[in-house]
C-alpha cells in the first residue's frame, strides 16, 4: 500500500502541519462559529461534475483535449457584477473557440472564479510611508484598504466568499443553460471590441468557419445538434484557506471518500506547496482533481515525491502540474522534471502558467508582465515538452474581459505610459482581451492542428 494511504487522513488533519500563508484570526470561536455556518450551507458543486471534469482532464493527459483554465488573479466582492462575469466568460468562450478551431480538439474550460478570494503574498506587511500593516490576502480573509481595521482577518468574510461564490456560479450556469455559449450563435460572446480589434478579421473568420462546420454535420445529422447548444465550464480556485476549504469538504451517498464541495478543480500554490505542509496534508485527501504549481526552485526529486503523495495510485485524470518558470529560466528548469516525470512513469497533465513566473516592476511603480515575456514562455514550453517526449496539455492564464492595462505589449503594444490609463487588479496583472485572445492565436500558430 503506498504510504499516504496507510496515514489517515481527515478534513482537518491539516491542523498538525505547518500551514504557511494562514491568516492569524483574532477570535478562534469566531472562526469556529463562521466554519459550522459554512457546513450547513448548500455546495457549488456536485461530485457528479467533479468526476466528469476528472475523466475529461484524464483525456487531456493522453492529448485528446486542451485545457484552457483562466481567470482573475484575486476576484473580489465589489466586481461581483453581471457585467464583468460575463465579460470574463465571453473572453474565455472566445479563446475556446480559437482553440477547437486551431486545435481540432475538444477543449476544457475551467475559470478562475467562483472561489479565488485568497492570495498568498510575498511579505506579511505592507509600508506606506510610515505606516506598516498587515498585508491585503484577498478578499476572503480582509480588505484591500490600507486601514488597520480592514487589514484584521475577519472569518465572516469566509461566509460572504461562499455567497459571492454561490452567484458567480449560478449567472455562469444560468447563461450557459439559456444557450449564452450556444455555437449557433457566437455572437452573443461577441464583445463590443471585436469590430475594432487588431485581431477582428482572423477572429472573424474562424467564426464564419465554424458556423459553416456546424451547418454541414448538421444537414449530415438531419437537425439541430443539441451539444452544440451549450458548453461546460468548470471552476478553480486556489484552495488557499484551508479553514474555508475544510469546512466546504463533504461525504456524498454512495461515492467512497471526501470531497471538496467548493470547486471543480482545486490547486496549491507555488508558497505552499511544502510535502510536509498543511496544503499537502488537506489535498492527499480529497478525490477532486487537483494541480500544484511547480516554481523554478522545485528539484525532480521533490517534484516525484509530491506526486507520490498526492496520487499514490497515478489515478487518470487526478493530478495537474502547473509550470511556472518565467521566460528566462524555463528552458533551463523544465526538461529535468519532465524527464524525471516520463522515466517514472507518472500520469499528470502538463500545464503552462505563463503569468507567475514573468512578474515584474516598472520605473513608475507598477506591477506588470510583459507580453513577449508570456509569449515566449508558452512558445518554449511547447518546444521543450516536444523534445521531452511528453505533451503539454493546457495553459493557465491570468486575464481579464474588461479593456484594463496591467500587462506591456501584445498587438497595441501597451506601453508603461498606458499603464495609467486602466490599471485595476488588486494583486497580479491581467491580460485584458485583446492580449488574452492574441494568446490562444498564438497556441494555435504554434500547437497547430
Ligand atoms: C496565483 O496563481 O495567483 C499565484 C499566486 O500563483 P503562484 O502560486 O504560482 O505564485
Ligand atoms: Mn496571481
């Protein structure tokens, strides 16, 4: 028996390992009263779609789909409106649609939403001028206002992310099932810039090309394909505060194990990615698919035994690996994992952050990432899975479909000037529409067919 099963586990056997990244909350039963609220509240998810995303992502292991997962970088309670969650699906059916266009494959889609309220951060306090205070962690946990009393952790905060999260999910759903991602009708993802686009014409064309490729199998078929009426779309978030997680993670009839209600697909970030950690401890456990960012400090040998902790069984579909090296370290830090991965024969599906790793400052004090910098880390990561022998089998993307300015360049070529203009994450900076379709012309282009 692998070793990770012969150790019980439960929701909370978290607790006995070093959790980093954890808010410090003022009132324990404060936090124990917001947690059994938390219990009794209804799910987000069903253990029905979560082992329907396992089996798709499994498919995406062998290269029979492509995973699109993409979102905000911290979601937060005030943008939880019907205009930017609709954007934001819009930009994310678009790109899905350059895919299995360019593709010819399937395609996952997995937002970053419904449940990305917790941020890790480099340091625990924040300086501005003389002032030094705790650090904003997400919406979730306190207020991004710099006040000493938004900065305490507030567990009723944890009960208002489960509402938030509760209506991101059911205007997502409901405009789905009322036929929003319908392939007849593309237009309706159309956002208003798509006229004005640098990418307008070959957007467009890829349009008419796979209205032209429905009609035809539907005259094939003598009618309507109703699966072309609709699309599925999972969730993911960073299941960050484990108190939130723990309490969102449930036994179901008739399914063996636990289960973490919350979200489709949970993953552990690069700072709590510890094999001896508390993340660890509360991931072994849950049968959701599950990924783990994978920095550039990460050596083969602690990459093999996180896997043999987190899939002791190399169960299809269980594990995601999502590399996030930066353009200038990828080439030198990714072949060794792979190589150690295949030798071992380990079953994970290959994913490419091309956000974390390509963060930097500007002169003028902002945050941002450079689009050739994304660019080229996506395009290397597909040369260098092609000489590994293994597949790269999806991409992680930090966007947005509002028409901000936070990262530099893509086909306007945003300049640290623009920067100014419409500048508005809380945490990292976001691809906004233009950059984010540009990037799934890029896949294409590169992947090909
Ligand atoms: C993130 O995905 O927003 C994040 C903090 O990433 P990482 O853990 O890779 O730094
Ligand atoms: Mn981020």
């Amino acid at each position: 028996m692998p070793a990770s099963h012969a150790t019980p586990w439960a929701p909370d056997s978290w607790r006995a390992k070093p959790a980093l990244q954890l808010p410090q909350y003022p009132d324990a039963s404060a936090l124990a009263s917001a947690q059994n609220e938390l219990r009794g509240l209804p799910p987000l998810v069903t253990s029905w779609e979560i082992l329907t995303l396992k089996q798709q992502l499994a498919e995406a292991q062998e290269g029979k789909r492509f995973l699109l997962q993409g979102g905000d970088c911290a979601e937060t309670f005030a943008e939880c409106n019907s205009e930017i969650i609709s954007n934001r699906l819009k930009v994310l059916l678009q790109m899905s649609l350059v895919l299995v266009h360019g593709l010819k494959l399937p395609v996952v889609r997995v937002g970053r939403f419904a449940g990305q309220y917790a941020k890790p951060r480099s340091a625990d306090l924040e300086t501005k001028g003389d002032v030094t205070l705790p650090s904003y962690r997400g919406d979730m946990v306190n207020g991004p206002e710099f006040t000493s009393e938004a900065r305490i952790p507030d567990p009723r905060r944890m009960i208002k992310a489960h509402a938030r999260s509760a209506m991101t999910m059911n205007f997502v759903r409901s405009l789905i099932d009322g036929g929003f991602a319908d392939l007849h009708h593309p237009e309706y993802w159309g956002l208003g810039w798509v006229s004005q686009s640098p990418h307008a014409v070959e957007y467009q064309k890829m349009v008419a090309s796979i209205g032209d490729a429905v009609r035809f199998m539907e005259t094939l078929a003598g009618g309507q394909m109703h699966n072309l009426n609709r699309v599925d779309f999972y969730t993911s978030h960073e299941a960050l505060l484990l108190p939130y997680e723990e309490a969102q993670t449930r036994q179901v009839p008739r399914q063996p194990g636990w289960f973490n209600l919350s979200t489709h697909f949970p993953w552990i970030g690069m700072r709590t990615a510890a094999l001896d950690g508390a993340h660890t401890e509360y991931f072994r456990g849950i049968r959701n698919p599950i990924a783990v960012k994978v920095g550039p400090s990460v050596t083969p040998d602690q990459l093999l035994r996180l896997i043999d902790v987190l899939d002791p069984d190399n169960e299809p579909g269980r594990l995601g690996l999502i590399h996030r090296m930066g353009a200038e370290h990828i080439a030198a830090k990714l072949p060794a994992l792979l190589d150690a991965v295949k030798r071992e024969g380990r079953r994970v599906l290959w994913i490419c952050d091309a956000m974390h790793g390509n963060t930097e400052s500007t002169s003028n004090g902002y945050k941002t990432r450079r689009f050739a910098n994304i660019r080229s880390e996506i395009e290397q990561a597909f040369d260098l899975h092609a000489a590994a022998g293994t597949k790269l089998g999806g991409v992680h993307l930090e966007l947005t479909g509002e028409n901000v300015t936070e990262c530099l360049g893509g086909a306007r070529d945003l300049t640290e000037i623009d920067l100014q203009r419409a500048y508005r994450t809380t945490v990292d900076p976001r691809l906004n529409y233009e950059q984010a379709l540009e990037i799934a012309m890029l896949i294409v282009r590169k992947r090909g067919p």
